[in-house]
C-alpha cells in the first residue's frame, strides 16, 4: 500500500507543478494592470491597480498612479474586470466528477483504467475555475501511471494541493470507496487509530480526515498523533456529539457542521468553537443548493463544458448516472436540509465563528467547474457579505491550509496565485462563475480574454 501512496503523492506533487523555475522564468515579469482589485482583506478594493510579479512572487501592488511598470514587464489587461487572490478549496474530491452513485463509480473507473484521467481533468477542472490550491480529504490511493509520475507531461495543470489519503474510521459510511479500494483505515481502537495517522503520516499525507462515528478517545488518539507529526486533523462531523467530541478533542477544522439539517446546535458549543477559533467548513451548497438547483434547471447537468472535459466515455456514464437524480440515495434527506439551511447553516454565519469554504467537489451533480462559486453563492444567499465571503474562500482558507503567509492575499512577497474575472463579485457574487485569467504560481495557465 505505501508503494501506492508514494505513486499518489509523486502525483500530486506534479500536480503543484513543481518543476523548478529555469533562471529566465524566475526573473519573469509579468504586470496585471487596469482592473479593481480585492486583495482578500476586509478593505475598500483598489481601483485601476496593478500587481507587478517577478518569478512566482508578487513584488509590487497599488494603484496605476503609484506603480511603474517595469519595460520588460508581459502585461495581462485587466481592464473593465476584477483581480483578486486565487480561490482555495478546503474540501475537494478529484477522485469523483459529479457521478450519482459511489458504489458503481469506483469500480467502474478502476475497471476502465481511468483513475488517473478522472484525477486530472479534476484538477483542471478546479484550476479552469480559479482554484488555486485544494484539500482533497479522501481519494484513492491506485497508483497513476508511470506516464504521468515520470513521463514528458509532468506538469499537469491543477491547484497547488494538500491531500488526506483514505480516512480514518470505524465504519465505511455511504458506501464511498468502499468496494474499489482495499486501503481504507478501518480502525476499532484509539491505539489504532494513532497508528493509523502514523502510517499515513509515513506515507507522507498533508492533513488527516477523521470521519464520523468515532467516540472521544479515537479523537483524541487521532489529534494528538497527527499533531506529533505536523498535521492538521480535519474531522468530518454532522451530529451534534460528534461535533463535540471532534471539538473538545482539539481537531483542527471542522467539516460539513451545519449542512445536514439538524435541529440547531447548542448555543454554548457555537460559542466556544467560535472563541477558540477553531475554523468550521460548513459545506452549504452541495445537496441543500445544488439539488433545488437541479430540479429548477436539470439543464445544468449537460453543460458542454462538461462533455468537453470528460470526453464520450466518462460523460455518457455520468449523464446515465444522473438521469433520475432525484431518486439518489446521496440526497435521500436532501428535502429535510433545504427546509432547515436557512437556520442549521445561519447559526453558523451569524455567530462570527471563523468559516472557510469548502465544497465537496466531485460529490454528486457537484462539478469541479462551479462549486467553489456556488459553495460562495450559498454563503451569500444564507446572508453572509460577498466581501466576507470572498475572504473565507481565499485568506481565512490559506490560514486552514497553514499558509497564510505565503497564500490567500494579494500583496509583495506572497506567491503570484490571481484569477481575473468579469463582472464585480461584490455586486453580483455569480461573477466568480466567469473566470477569464488563472495565475498559479506566477504562471498563467488560463487566458480567456477576448
Ligand atoms: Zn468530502
């Protein structure tokens, strides 16, 4: 199994597109300039501004006024249109595409040898987006090919990313994984559990996912462990004592908390989690806003852009999945959780804990290629400002992701990840759908301008 990893992770370290920078790129001069800027804090934007980056660095940030353009600078226009931080997603799936049913998913991907392909046209997908960096929390771990770990192609496109691995559990749940992979971390003990996160430590994961069903002394053997090695504990929790439990055992992230229709939580439980900081990913959209969604236009599940990315063979196996998607056992208790959203998710928002966003992507009818802005959208609508809500998704993420200094704003010295988008998103919050320019790493990888 640890060769298998170790095949995942040379992956996903392609995936950051690491390739060293050759000296003329790291002198690189690339100027945004023109555009309103929102540079992730909580401020007036920057009108007509300018980013001056050098390498993969920012180096430079003001108004046209202020900052001269170097002569060898590139100059991306970004008049008319919006340049703030690259979003980041603190829950993403790049082993699923959107797919109704896990349980046939999973096989089927691995009988058709496409493991890879999917993780791939995930992770562009999400970059397409404006997705910059990414935790997946929970893929499989089947080895990509040698192609892709050593071949000519190492540098494909996708966000920066943080990975989980399997996660560590005491029962399956839903299905998810279960029947392609044989490297669950199925534990019974807290003495197993912290072996679990060593193994997976070992195996060189980013964060470790802890999923439901675990009593307080799994939490805590699970904490402590990963917290020894330098991870972060992401807990997966819906139930009220599981949230508890995950909290006063020190997780470092709740997630999903809020979204499965719950009666409220205990006001004094909110409040502690919100004095202590710990951040709480409520994952809003992805059955309670994606399924009325849904039923309003179904004709979102044949966007082209989808059959482009996923090509005839993935795309007529996912339509064929999709086509009574109302009788999916994934939203069997979908109607319960629009009801309750306003409140469950609202309790949330309006208690000032600290919230990153984070979307499930990949889950059913949850394409890579929007659920970031309609995770933000959710945000908004539940009555969150589309300021506040761009800072979850950008700096307030970087801080989860334990970059905050190197990601999530835009200002020198931090790291060139900038999307430019059409239309302003303090206005109308939907203008995060059109996403023309996607800077990564001071690349650009996508320039939709016309
Ligand atoms: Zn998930």
């Amino acid at each position: 199994m640890n060769h298998r990893i170790w095949n995942l992770f040379a992956f996903i370290l392609i995936l950051f597109a690491c390739t060293p920078a050759s000296p003329a790129e790291s002198s690189r001069k690339l100027a945004l300039v023109g555009g309103m800027l929102l540079d992730g804090y909580e401020v007036p934007p920057i009108h007509h501004a300018v980013i001056l980056i050098e390498g993969n660095r920012i180096v430079k940030v003001g108004p046209s006024s202020e900052v001269t353009i170097p002569s060898d600078a590139e100059v991306i226009d970004t008049r008319g249109r919006v340049m703030m931080p690259g979003l980041i997603d603190v829950h993403v799936h790049l082993q699923i595409l959107g797919h109704g049913d896990y349980m046939r998913w999973d096989p089927w991907i691995a009988k058709n040898n496409l493991v890879e392909k999917v993780a791939e046209i995930s992770a562009k997908q999400l970059l397409n987006a404006g997705v910059t960096s990414a935790v997946d929390l929970g893929g499989t771990l089947k080895s990509p090919s040698d192609r892709v770990i050593h071949g000519p192609d190492t540098d494909i496109p996708g966000p920066r990313m943080a990975v989980s691995g399997p996660w560590i559990t005491r029962s399956l749940g839903e299905g998810f994984y279960s029947t392609a992979l044989d490297d669950q971390m199925l534990i019974d003990t807290p003495a197993q559990a912290a072996a679990a996160v060593d193994k997976l430590a070992a195996a060189g994961v980013d964060v470790i996912k802890a999923y439901v069903d675990l009593d307080p002394a799994h939490y805590k053997a699970i904490v402590d462990a990963a917290h020894r090695h330098k991870l972060r504990v992401h807990a997966h929790v819906y139930d009220p004592t599981d949230v508890r439990n995950a909290f006063e055992a020190g997780v470092d992230v709740l997630q999903h908390v809020g979204s499965a229709g719950v009666p409220l939580y205990d006001p004094a439980l909110v409040k502690a989690i919100a004095v202590k900081g710990t951040p709480v990913v409520v994952t809003a959209a992805h059955r309670a806003f994606l399924f009325p969604a849904t039923v309003e236009f179904p004709e979102r599940l044949q966007d082209p852009q989808l059959k482009i990315d996923f090509g005839p063979q993935i795309w007529d196996e996912v339509q064929n999945s999709l086509q009574r998607f109302q009788r999916l056992s994934y939203f069997s208790t979908t109607d319960q959780e629009m009801r309750f959203s306003r409140a469950s998710l609202g309790q949330w928002i309006d208690s000032n804990v600290t919230l990153g966003m984070g979307t499930d992507s990949g889950t059913p009818m949850n394409f890579h290629t929007e659920s970031l802005w309609r995770e933000i959208k959710a945000h908004v609508d539940l009555g969150m400002s589309p300021q506040r809500a761009i800072c979850a998704a950008t700096r307030i993420n970087a801080q989860i992701l334990g970059r905050g200094d190197e990601l999530g704003t835009i200002e020198p010295g931090k790291l060139a990840d900038i999307i430019v988008v059409r239309g302003n998103p303090l206005f109308d919050i939907t203008s995060l759908a059109n996403v023309e320019v996607v800077i990564k790493d001071g690349r650009v990888y996508k320039d939709a301008r016309k």
